[in-house]
C-alpha cells in the first residue's frame, strides 16, 4: 500500500506562500533564540532544537481543524507553536517559569496544553504512539470527524510501540496520521546503522496502512500530502503514514558533540534548507519580493522577542505549590 514519493504542488498564491514562509519563520526564530538563551544558562536542561525541519510542522499543521489534537516528540516546540501555543507560554516553559504552557513543569521536552490539542511533548522515544492510538480510538467511538496527528522520529520505528501502535491503528481502523520525521540519524546512529530497510513507509505499509515518503524539506510537497492524507482519514479511510525525508541543521541536543557526521554532509542539506527554497521558488514566480520577505523575518523577530521579554519577566512556582498533581494512594486517603 506504499506509493512513491510526493511530489511539489506547482501552484501556490502569493498569500499562501506568505503565510507557510511566515510560519516557518516563527520556527526558525524561536530555536535560534532558544540555542542563544542556552548558551547564557537561561534555559536550563535538555534542548533538542528543530533547525532544518520546520516544513514538517508547518506543512502538515497547516492542513488541521482546531479540534484536531497533535503528540509531538521531544523536538515538539516548533509543533507547539503550530498548533497554536503562544510564543510566550514556550518560551516561560523552557524558562522553568509557573506562567509556561507547563506551569514550568515540563520544560522543553513536555510542552502541552489541552486548550489547543496539544498533547506534548514525550521525552521518550516513542512514547507518544500509543496515545496518538488511543484518542484517535475515542475519537471513532464518540463519532466524531476529527483527525489525531502522532509525529515520530525515525528512531521510533526501532521500538516495539512503533509495532504495537501501528497493529491496533489498522485492526481498528482509527483516524490517525503518523508523520514520520526522517532525519536519518537517530540521536548518534544512522539510518542505515539501525534500519535493515532504511525505508520506513514500508514498515508501515505492512499493516496494511496506505504510506507514502514526501520530501520533507519543501513545505509545498509536505503541505499537499498532509492535505490529502487528512481528508482520507476524514472520509473514513482510517490510519495514514506519511514518512518525511528531512534534517536537522543542528546537533541531537545542546549536549552532542556531533562526532558522528561530517560536516560536508550537513552543509550540502543546509543548501536545501526549505526556508531559503520556498523563498526562492516564490521569488522566481514574482510572488515575494525582498522587502516582503524582510517584513515577514521582522514579524517572526519582534514576536519571539516579546516572547523572551515575557519570560524574562516570569515567575517561579511557589514552594508551596509543589505537591499539587501529586498524586498517590496515601494521598487520597488523607495521609502525608
């Protein structure tokens, strides 16, 4: 049930294209912003920064409903900010601060927020399969048309929820989209070190879910595959995959040496780098000017700045405060 690979949509308006470079944008900033404020010990913990992918979020996030609910990975924070998270309740979480979308719980790897769908944030490889199966199965069982979206790494498919998750999505036929985010290492390990088949839509076509591999670098061919994938799940077509062949232009975490690729390599997808090509490809078709796409990089600027300033001026929660969602049987029993 595996088709081949996606290719670009050759037709975009000029607002469209704005508004898919915008978003990208926003991205880009943040975790820009996010890698300089690490460097001075403002944010703390763990950082895995999503520099070179952002036509994944924005391309398949574009296409959903409010209602639709998203699980991200632990490289969930430009998914957050797609799926409608405010730059400063992000930006207050990596904080630590009580005013983050977290209460400054979670931190980088754990942004969440029911109000948007948003449904985190899983630090665990993985881990947020299972409930992307779940609410997608509730979902089916109340009648509603509404479509959840789990996105994984290429990681993931190693482990046994990827196997598990992908067995119960298609014995029950669930509404769910899989977006496989394949940036072919990973932490440390390549592909082709962890993957006897490297392509991973195959993996998912044997269960009898209809996959196909999109290149996940161009924000058009991403948003036109993610389009018709949610309208398929929408007419009842039941569980999608959708692998995106993508790159991260920057290390695992702040903490990876990046031993393990040459930089050649990294350099030759920065040449691909899908911010530059749509600016590019909308340029060539007179669709974006200069000066346009200057005032596009200013809004995405100024809104990450009031972000910081946000944080900056944020507060921490208080001591007393730290037992609550604590839960445990003494607890509910009235015991300390």
């Amino acid at each position: 049930m595996s088709e081949k690979p996606e290719v670009r949509m050759e037709k975009v308006s000029r607002e469209r294209g704005h508004a898919l470079l915008h978003q990208m944008l926003r991205i880009r900033r943040m975790e820009e912003r996010c890698a300089d404020l690490y460097a001075q010990t403002k944010i703390r913990g763990f950082l895995h920064l999503y520099i070179g992918e952002e036509a994944v979020a924005v391309g398949v996030i574009d296409v959903l409903e409010d209602d639709d609910a998203v699980l991200g990975t632990y490289r969930e924070h430009g998914h957050a900010l797609m799926k409608g998270l405010s730059a400063e309740s992000i930006m207050a979480e990596m904080y630590g601060n009580a005013e983050g979308c977290s209460m400054g719980r979670g931190g980088s790897m754990h942004l969440f927020s029911k109000e948007h769908r948003f449904f985190g944030g899983h630090a665990i490889v993985g881990a947020g399969l299972p409930p992307t199966v779940g609410l997608a199965l509730a979902d089916k069982m109340q009648g509603r048309r509404r479509v959840t979206v789990g996105f994984l790494g290429d990681g993931s498919v190693a482990e046994g929820e990827f196997h598990e998750s992908m067995n119960l999505a298609a014995l029950w036929q669930v509404p769910a989209l899989f977006c496989c985010e394949n940036n072919f290492y990973a932490m440390g390990t390549a592909l082709d070190r962890h993957q006897s088949q490297p392509d991973l839509h195959l993996k998912a076509a044997s269960y009898g879910i209809p996959s196909i591999q999109v290149d996940g670098m161009d924000v058009l061919a991403v948003n036109h595959a993610a389009r018709r994938a949610v309208a398929a799940i929408r007419d009842g077509g039941g569980p999608y995959f959708i692998e995106f062949l993508t790159y991260r232009f920057r290390a695992h975490s702040m903490f990876d040496p990046e031993l393990y690729r040459d930089k050649s390599e990294v350099q030759k997808w920065k040449e691909r780098d899908p911010i530059k090509n749509l600016a590019t490809y909308l340029r060539e078709r007179d669709l974006l000017s200069d000066e346009e796409y200057q005032q596009l990089d200013q809004r995405a600027r100024q809104e990450i700045e009031r972000a910081v300033e946000f944080a900056e001026e944020g507060s921490r929660e208080p001591v007393e405060d730290l037992e609550r969602f604590v839960t445990s049987e003494k607890s509910h029993k009235g015991e300390r």
